[in-house]
C-alpha cells in the first residue's frame, strides 16, 4: 500500500479524514507531546499508511478559558499507523531541538484468551500468538512473540 498524502486523496476521502483528525491547524484528537524515549520504542512498530504536513494550534487545556494570545503554532509532520493512532514529529528552532508528538488513542491493550477469539470469531494463531484489544477504542491487534 503506498504511503498516502492528504492532497493526493480523494474528495471523499479527505473530507472522512478531516471529519475525525481535524483540519490543517487542529491539533488531531489525543494529541500530546512525549520525550524522545517514549516515542523511540514505538517508532517503527507499523508501517505509516499516510502523511500529511500541518499548523498545529496547540489545544487549550481543558480547564482553561479559550484564549486569543498568541501561542506558537507547531510545524509538524504527521504520520499515520493502521491502529488509529499515530506521531508527529517538529523542530523547535527556538529550543533547537526535535520535538515528538502522538495522537489518537492511548491504547491500553488487554490480552485476549485463544477461547475469547474463537468465540468472537477473531483469528488465533495459538502458540506464541497473542492477540490484544483496547479497552479505550476497540482496536484489536496481533503479534508472534516467538517464545
Ligand atoms: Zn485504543
């Protein structure tokens, strides 16, 4: 599958897109920043099924007025994963440093039984297979750990 870019999608597409991640200076839903340790053991665990460049205006938090002072927007790019989540990745000039972001999801997976999966109809390799759900968003996942 290649690596799609929002203004190579379709009208349809793009508006579905838009309709749950934001627009070009939204933040997308979760977004949060993470140190550098936190996002390098996520890095590579999917492939990124799409891209897209964006302003960030970096949200208020929730128990804060809404505010018209000014506030750096972030330049991002961001990355997408097929689990619904995904990272962001800016540099600070004023700081002079990369800053990492993820949105979506903070997953917090729950390991489902071979005898679960086979009731619900999800596939089960057994063995060193183990499949996982989000208790959050219902992501379902599965991997070998080969032990
Ligand atoms: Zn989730």
């Amino acid at each position: 599958m290649p690596v799609n870019n929002l203004v190579a999608m379709e009208k349809d597409e793009r508006e579905k897109h838009e309709e749950f991640w934001g627009r070009f200076n939204d933040a997308p839903p979760g977004w949060r920043e993470v140190t550098e340790q936190e996002m390098g053991p996520r890095l590579f665990r999917f492939c990124v099924v799409k891209h897209e460049f964006r302003q960030v205006r970096p949200p208020e938090p929730p128990s804060a007025e809404p505010s018209w002072a000014y506030k750096p927007y972030v330049q991002a790019y961001l990355h997408f994963w097929p689990d619904g989540t995904g990272y962001a990745v800016s540099w600070d000039s004023q700081a002079a440093k990369v800053r990492w972001y993820m949105f979506g999801c903070d997953h917090a997976y729950r390991e489902l039984s071979q005898a679960e999966c086979c009731k619900r109809g999800i596939y089960h390799a057994g063995y060193s297979y183990h499949v996982t759900k989000c208790s959050k968003c219902g992501d379902i996942g599965g991997y070998d750990s080969g032990d």
